[in-house]
C-alpha cells in the first residue's frame, strides 16, 4: 500500500514535468516563428501603408493641370531604350531578391539573425523593384502624372530605396557590433531598434515630400518632380549621401578591428565587405551626377547620365542578392537541397561541400568557442 501511495504522486509529476517540457516547446518554437515572420508582416504593413499616402497624394495629382515630368529633348528611341533597360534591371533585381527571401523561410536552418537583416534588405529591394512593373507605361517623352500608378509608383520608390539604404547601414553596423566590439550577444536585442529606424524613418521622409505635393512624374520614372530640387535634396540625396559615409566609416573600423585575425582568416571577409560598399557606391553614384547635374543646369537633362542611372538604381536588389545573400551558408544549403534530390548531378565521390575549402572560422575553435560572442561572430562570418 505504502509502494502505490509513494509512486502514484511521482508519476503524476513526471507527467507534468513532460507536460510542461512539451508547452515549453511549443512555446519555444511558437515564438521563433513569430520572430522569423515579423520582419514580413511589418513590410507588408509598411506597403499598405504607401498604399493609403498613395491615396491622399493622387487626389492631389489628379488636380494638377500642369506636368513638367516629360523630358522633351529626348527621342521616342532612347525612351523606349531607357524603358527597356529598366524592365530587365528591375527584372533581374526581383529575381535576387526573390531568391534571398525564399531561401530564408524555406531553410528553416538559414533563420539566423545575421541572415534575416539581408532578408529584410532584400524585402526592401524586392517592392522597389515592383514599383519599376507599376510605373512601367510611363515613358520619360511623356506625362505620367495623372495616373494613379504614378502616385503609387511615386511612393513605393521614395520609401523602400531609403528603406534599402538604412538596413544596408543596419548591417555594416552590425558586423562592426558582432566582428569588432564583440558583442555578439547582444546584436538581437537591438532588432526592434533595427525596425524602427529601417521602416519608420523613411516613412518619416515620405509623409514630408508627400504633404509638400512633391511626388510626381521624375522623368524616367515617378518620384520627387524635378522642380522640387531642395525637397530631393532633403528627403533623398542627403540623407542618402549621410549613410555612404557611414557605411564607409564602419567597413574601415571593422578592417582595422580585424587586425589581430589571421590572415587567411581576415581575407575572404575583409573581400567580402569591399564588395557591400562597392555595390552601395556603383549602384547610386549614377542617379546622384545624374540628378546633381540636373540641379547644377536648371533641369537639363543628358541621356548618358540618364541611362547610366536607369542602369543601376534598378539594378541594386539584383546586385544586393550576389553579395550579400550568395555567402558560405546558402550555398551550403543549396547544395545539399539539390544533392538530395539530383544525386546523379554530383560526384559520388566529392568530399565537402562546395565550401569547405574557403570556410573561415573566426572563432579559432579555441576553448572559448562555447561562448555567446563568438558563437554570434561565427553566425556573422558565415553571413559576411
């Protein structure tokens, strides 16, 4: 009797113990969940709320008789040329950032911090790039305006750009947090902060251009009109110019607090970060000689600088997607995805992963690889 009255209770806690292990679980999985899919539902929310300015500034639009968007010196030919090279950047952008998004949530194993900051990158190109599909009539020879594809295009090219240029930022800061000040265990904290300044301070600079009814035909495409230059200024190319210097600024830091890695350790990484401030630069110089020009000749516009810019603005997500997103991690995943499932395509005999020669542990694999700093480099360097 004693044996049943001394058993059954240590039983049932066990069963809590399980229980509570198991909701623990879901919990746990829940909220990783809930973590990796945020980022999504505040761009999306961020959209729709594009959407709705898109719907306050058309009306204004629509009641504007006068359009200088056209540019008259222009032939119907290099229209048509500049409309093409757009398409296929665009094109070629959506495609890279298409590509980065679903490798994250398709690879349960890619949702590390590190990563999802390129996603939310590629996110942002991902609708600037649509906003290119939805403006697509609009040729530089004639008037857009009117339209209310214009307003939207308008807003959506006004806001995800910036968006593109903070998290770009966001990410050189948090290399230097992880790679140099090592605090690798602290950069997650630091994601609703991220979010805030990545979404909230473009859409600071929109509700400004778009309550001055500086949102229009641009020419090539809808955006701020071309007689608004100190609107531009202001809600764009200073804010835009601010950011390469301090993109600028944090890549030379974390190369200097590279110093004390090994060679062989620091090189594929110091190459890496090279490439992120290159493409920033080559990808928005054009469209700043382009529009400073413009500014400096009262308007005018020349055709190389033009097409030289419609070459590569549209062109940033596509080129955001082979730097940032083609690391060591994803194509390890991919790899694997497709030997599972075309075996015959590989090597029977291949040893490693198609990386396994280049993977630079940062770490050392020393006996402080344990610890929560340089577990968050390794993530970082994997990302890099």
């Amino acid at each position: 009797m004693r044996y049943h009255i001394y058993t059954y209770p240590q039983t049932e806690t066990k069963e809590k113990i399980n229980n509570n292990i198991i909701m623990e679980q879901e919990d746990s999985t829940f909220m990783k969940t809930i973590k990796a899919w945020n980022g999504i539902l505040i761009a999306c929310t961020s959209a729709f709320i594009c959407f709705i300015i898109t719907l306050v500034i058309h009306a204004d639009m629509s009641d504007n008789a006068s359009c200088t968007g056209a540019i008259t010196t222009l032939t119907e030919g290099q229209s048509t040329g500049i409309k093409f090279v757009i398409f296929c950047t665009a094109t070629m952008s959506m495609v890279g950032s298409s590509f980065i998004i679903f490798s994250y949530y398709y690879f349960v194993s890619m949702r590390t911090f590190p990563l999802k900051l390129i996603v939310m990158l590629s996110i942002s190109d991902f609708f600037s790039s649509v906003q290119f599909y939805i403006g697509f009539d609009n040729f530089a020879t004639k008037c857009f305006e009117p339209e209310f594809a214009c307003a939207l295009s308008a807003s959506m090219s006004q806001y995800f750009e910036m968006a593109s240029f903070c998290w770009t930022t966001v990410i050189a800061f948090n290399i230097y947090q992880v790679l140099v000040a090592k605090h690798g265990e602290r950069v997650e904290h630091y994601e609703m902060y991220y979010h805030l300044i990545c979404w909230g301070f473009p859409l600071f600079l929109l509700i400004i251009v778009a309550s001055t009814g500086s949102l229009g035909d641009a020419g090539n495409w809808c955006w701020i009109k071309k007689e608004r230059p100190i609107e531009r200024l202001l809600g764009y190319y200073i804010p835009l110019l601010i950011m390469m210097v301090i993109n600028g600024v944090f890549y030379v830091l974390i190369g200097r607090g590279l110093q004390s890695f090994a060679s062989e350790q620091k090189r594929p990484i110091i190459l890496r970060l090279r490439k992120y401030l290159i493409v920033f630069l080559l990808t928005r110089i054009p469209s700043v000689i382009n529009r400073f020009y413009e500014i400096a000749s009262n308007g005018e516009t020349v055709y190389f600088f033009l097409l030289l810019q419609s070459m590569t603005s549209p062109l940033q997500g596509f080129c955001n997607a082979l730097v940032y997103g083609a690391n060591k991690k994803i194509k390890r995943q991919w790899e694997e995805f497709l030997r599972e499932r075309f075996p015959f395509c590989f090597k029977a005999n291949r040893e490693g992963s198609i990386d396994s020669k280049q993977l630079v542990d940062v770490t050392g694999r020393n006996d402080s690889e344990g610890s929560e700093d340089n577990n968050g480099i390794q993530k970082e360097a994997d990302s890099v």
